[in-house]
C-alpha cells in the first residue's frame, strides 16, 4: 500500500461496522479501470471511495462527486488503467449493466503522501477518515440506501 492511497481501506473498513450500512453492500477493492467495472456490474446504486491529488488542494480535504466530475488518472500505466469516465464509457459500450452516471458518487479525500510504501495514512488523512464516513453516509441517506444520524 502507497500510505495515504489507503485512505479508501479505512472508510470502507469503518463503514462495514457501522449499523447505518447495515443491507448495503460494502467492499474493500484496490482496482480502478476495467477491472472495477466487474465489482460494480450490476449495482443500481454505487459509492466509490479513494484518495485524490488535486492543484492546491489540502490534504484530509473531503469532496463529495459525480462519476463526471472525477479527473483523468495521472499514473495510468496501460490500457487495463482506464480513467472511471472511460471505463464507464466503455462498459456501457459492452452493454454492461452499469449504474447511471448520476447513480455513481465519489467521497475522496486529498492526499499527501501516495508515494511511500506504508500502510498508514498521513495525519491529516488519517483526521479525515471519520469525515469520509459521514460524506458517504449523507451520499447514501441522499439515495435512500441508509438513514443518517439523529443530531
């Protein structure tokens, strides 16, 4: 693991026990481009969790997206490394079943560090991971897939 690159691990990990998820599939993957498409075949509904490196921004920060709002991946190696718009682009090609773009949401958290071998995040993704959590209970509750938390 890439130390912050593991911030989506921590969220899905926190997100499995917590009783607000419970009926809703939650699962730990390290796959991005053609091969996501195969774990999110299927699904109506899909909430996808990862680190982010974005111009200026903070690290722990947390954005809240759409399918299309998710940049072009700056590491692709090959072919089978598709961005999530092209993968998407392609699978619906493929007459796979795929959620619609607007029933795709992206919780990501900036990262600082996706460069160091370690299975730790940085501090203030670390700090983060708990808002992630929130970020992606509020997506849910926003598609009716779990009730957030009474104030």
């Amino acid at each position: 693991m890439l130390s912050d690159d593991g911030v989506g691990t921590g969220v899905v990990r926190a997100l499995a026990c917590d009783p607000r998820c419970h009926g809703v599939d939650v699962a730990e993957a390290s796959v991005g481009g053609l091969r996501l498409l195969d774990l999110i075949v299927g699904y109506d509904v899909v909430v996808l969790v990862d680190a982010i490196q974005t111009s200026g921004g903070r690290p722990g920060e947390v954005y809240r997206l759409r399918a299309t709002d998710v940049p072009t991946t700056l590491h692709s190696g090959c072919s089978h490394d598709l961005s999530l718009t092209s993968a998407l682009w392609l699978g619906r090609g493929l007459h796979m079943k795929l959620p619609s773009d607007d029933a795709i949401r992206v919780v990501a958290v900036e990262a600082a560090d996706v460069q160091t071998f370690g299975e730790s995040c940085t501090s203030h993704v670390a700090c983060a991971i708990s808002v992630a959590v929130e970020a992606v209970l509020q997506e849910l509750a926003l598609l009716e897939l779990c009730r957030p938390r009474n104030p």
